[in-house]
C-alpha cells in the first residue's frame, strides 16, 4: 500500500540476493506496517526473506519504538546482538552502485558479521 516501499523493495531484493550469492550472512526481517493482514500477505509474498508474522502487533511495536520507525520505508542494519549498525539502510541500499559496495560501508574491511 506505501509507494515508496513498493518503490524501494525491489532495490533491497536486488542487493539482498547478490550479497547472499556472494557469501554474506545478511539476514533481513520484514517488520511490516500494513493496515490489513490481506496486505500485508500480498506484500510479503514478493520477499525472499523473513518476517515478523502480522498478528505480532506488539513485536513489530517494539521493533518500531527500538529502532525509530518514524517513516517508511525504514530498513535498519544491526549487528547479531541487535545493536544498530545505521539507520540509514534505505539510503544506502538505494545509492550503492552494487551490493559490494554496500557490504563494504556497512561492514568496511571485513565479510559480513
């Protein structure tokens, strides 16, 4: 339902699929801000990760107030621990000319954690 997340979700599952061929252990989880649980199944069946399950509302509350969901879309990098990498995912997925360039901002000099 959100345009600029339908706009931007194909830009994620390009990087997300070449940093997974590339060997990187990049896990992303779908938090989804949905208004209804049709749209949100229809949304999610286009992403080739994980997710929150819609009836979760207090999960993906958390998650929101966590991670300073103010706007979407609003793609979040953390470590293993859950410790905030950026919050600057949707910019830099959207200017990085390719998916190495991406993994090497996020994690400079190293494979992904």
């Amino acid at each position: 339902w959100c345009p600029p997340c339908r706009k931007f979700t194909p830009k994620l599952i390009e990087a997300y699929s070449e940093l997974k061929k590339a060997g990187h252990g990049l896990q992303i989880v779908f938090v989804s801000n949905c208004h209804t649980a049709g749209k949100f199944k229809t949304y999610y069946e286009e992403m080739p990760w994980a997710a929150v399950p819609y009836n979760e509302v207090d999960a993906r509350e958390r998650l929101g107030e966590k991670y300073n969901v103010q706007g979407l879309p609003k793609l979040v990098f953390v470590d293993k621990h859950g410790k905030m990498i950026t919050e600057q995912g949707v910019q830099l997925v959207s200017n990085a000319e390719a998916a190495s360039t991406l993994a090497n901002v996020i994690w400079p000099g190293k494979h992904c954690p």
